[in-house]
C-alpha cells in the first residue's frame, strides 16, 4: 500500500505527459507555494505527497548557489540572485528555528535511507560519544588524497585549464597516488560527449567556462545553455534535483553497493542469486548488475537501464562508479568502506593492489 500511495503521489506531478525533470519542477513550485504557508502546511504538504522537505530545502539553497555561479560568469544579474536569497531566508523564517528532538530523529530516520553509515553519533547536550567499531580501528592515519576524493570529470578539466599541451592521463599518472585509468578514461569520454573537450582533448569555449564553476559539468552545461535560452528558473530546479537526493520518498529506487573489486563483486552476486532470503515471492524480481573496469562498454551501459516495472535493480560497484559516474535511479546506497588501493612495498621494490579502509 506505501509502495503504491507514493507511486501514485509522484504521478500525480507528471500529470498532462510531464517528463520526470518537468515533475521535479511541478513539485518543487508546489511545495514553494506551500511553504509560504508556514511551516505546518508545508509539512502537511510533504506527507501528503509522499516529499522529501530535506531534498526540497537543499533544491532551494542549490537554485541560489547555482545563480550565484552564473552570476560570477556575467551570464545573470546579481539581483536575481539576491531574489532567490530572500526566498531561501523568508523559508526559514517560517521554519522557527531549530529542531526539536522528536523532529530531528524523524527526519534522521528518513535522511539517507538505506546508506550504512561507517560510524554513528549521539549529540546529548554538548556532549558527542563516537561509537567505532572495528572499521575505525583499522582506519588508515592519513585520509585518500584529494585527487582521488573529487570528481574526476571537474580533475580532468582541472587539468586541462593547466597543462593544455598534455594529455589528462599522462598528467594524472605522474601523481604519487594516481586516480584508476579506466575512470580517467571513462571521464574523459564523458567530457568529450558534453563539447567540454575536443578531439584533441583540449578545452573548447564550453569547457573553459565548466571549469570555473563549482558543480558537475552535465549540470553546469545546462545551466549556462538555461541562461542563454531565458528559461533559468525551471532549469535551475532541474539542476538542483538532479545534484542531491530524490525529492520523493519511494521504496522503488535502484539500490547501489559499493565494494572493493571485482572479486568481491562475483561472490556478492553468487550470494544474492542463491540466497533464499531472497526470494521472489517475498522481495519481488531482481535485477543484479555487476560494475568494474573489466566489462565491455555494453555491459556497463546495462547498469544506467532502467529495469521492468516491478524490477529491483541492485548494481555491485567497485569505487570507480563513485567518482566518475551517475547512475539516476538509484535511491539506496550501501558502502563496504573498503576499496584498493595501489601501495608500494619499499623493502621488495614493487606496488601493488591492496585493502583498506
């Protein structure tokens, strides 16, 4: 009955052929009327309609920062960012401040649904107790260098905007811990799709403005092409959703697992396919995907498909999926907190592939 209450609300943006951009900008525009109200209609709002208040606040402040980038650009005007501030300012007028403790746990309780988190924390007062588990003790002293924290389609630009006579893989090799060749690679292709590069893997006029803005360069295009084009406000809703989580509660979404290669990969798979927990009777059809490096470029086309009404999609991911590319439809994400690593062994002179956390 959820399942089907929500499907139903979510249509219910759709209505008249609406795309599922054109939905996100129907809801959004609802909820923004709603929150004028006040905080109790606009709550009243979301639990009719099965929204995210968290995503939609988010969708707010990103339609602001967006229009600021522009604005810095010369492509809009700094009052029409000013607007959308005090829009974002009246909102939380009406919010009244901070949370109470009853509505902070039912908000961290929708937060995120289904993310396993690598430790947890308890706020009581001005007190903060961490509960670590084994995966703290193992934790590495130094965090993964930034190079391989960011996207890497914005490196790659990065890069480019540098060193324009060298190419982006011989650049990021010469690093003391380079990012995976394949999502290099996978990046670039991407980059090269959007017109932000040529075929001589330098910056085009698209691409030089792409680099100076702060957000992923599919979104940047389609704000720099939504100011051109005068139609800015719907397309800077389309972009902020697109930038955060689902704007609807659903439980239908994909869900992706993130482990550390692709053996883990096949036995994860061996497990589900043969689990009898999972049976179809009980958790409906699945639809289990591997990624990795080693696929063909169909098979990893498979994973951006959407399944058969009723499917549940599952795609095991190594963390080349978590830099360098998006898969829409995913609303769960589970992370192992374990990925490889190249490491080099100074006693016996050679690098290789390891664990950590």
């Amino acid at each position: 009955p959820d399942r089907e209450a929500a499907d139903a609300a979510r249509s219910s943006f759709a209505k008249g052929g609406k795309s599922d951009h054109m939905a996100a900008v129907a809801a959004y525009n609802m909820w923004a009327r709603a929150s004028a109200g006040g905080y109790a209609e606009t709550r009243a709002f979301c639990e009719k309609n099965f929204v995210n208040m968290q995503a939609m606040e988010a969708v707010q402040a990103s339609r602001a920062d967006f229009a600021a980038a522009l604005a810095e650009l010369g492509f809009i005007s700094h009052t029409y960012v000013a607007h959308l501030r005090g829009q974002q300012s009246r909102r939380s007028g009406h919010r009244g401040g901070v949370m109470d403790n009853e509505e902070a746990a039912r908000c961290n309780r929708h937060a995120d649904n289904g993310r396993i988190l690598k430790w947890a924390v308890w706020i009581k007062g001005s007190e903060c107790a961490y509960a670590s588990g084994r995966q703290h003790a193992l934790m590495e002293g130094q965090q993964a260098p930034e190079m391989l924290r960011v996207p890497l389609d914005a490196l790659c630009m990065q890069v480019k905007a540098i060193l324009e006579n060298q190419p982006v893989h011989e650049a990021l090799a010469a690093a003391i811990t380079p990012p995976d060749p394949v999502a290099v690679d996978l990046a670039v292709q991407k980059l090269r799709g959007l017109a932000a590069l040529d075929g001589e893997e330098r910056l085009t006029p698209l691409g030089r403005h792409l680099v100076r803005m702060p957000v992923d360069a599919r979104v940047g295009k389609m704000l720099l092409f939504g100011a051109m084009m005068r139609c800015l406000d719907p397309v800077l809703t389309i972009a902020a959703a697109m930038s955060g989580r689902s704007l609807f509660f659903s439980p239908s979404g994909a869900i992706l697992v993130f482990l550390p290669g692709m053996g883990e990969i096949q036995k994860l798979m061996r497990k589900l396919q043969s689990s009898h927990r999972l049976d179809e009777a009980e958790v409906g059809p699945l639809s289990i995907l591997p990624l990795h490096g080693s696929l063909s470029s169909g098979d990893q086309k498979r994973v951006f498909q959407q399944p058969p009404p009723g499917v549940r999609k599952i795609v095991l991911a190594t963390n080349v999926a978590e830099t360098s590319i998006t898969i829409d439809d995913v609303l769960y994400v589970i992370d192992t907190g374990r990925h490889k690593e190249m490491r080099y062994d100074s006693a016996r002179g050679l690098s290789s592939l390891e664990d950590v956390w």
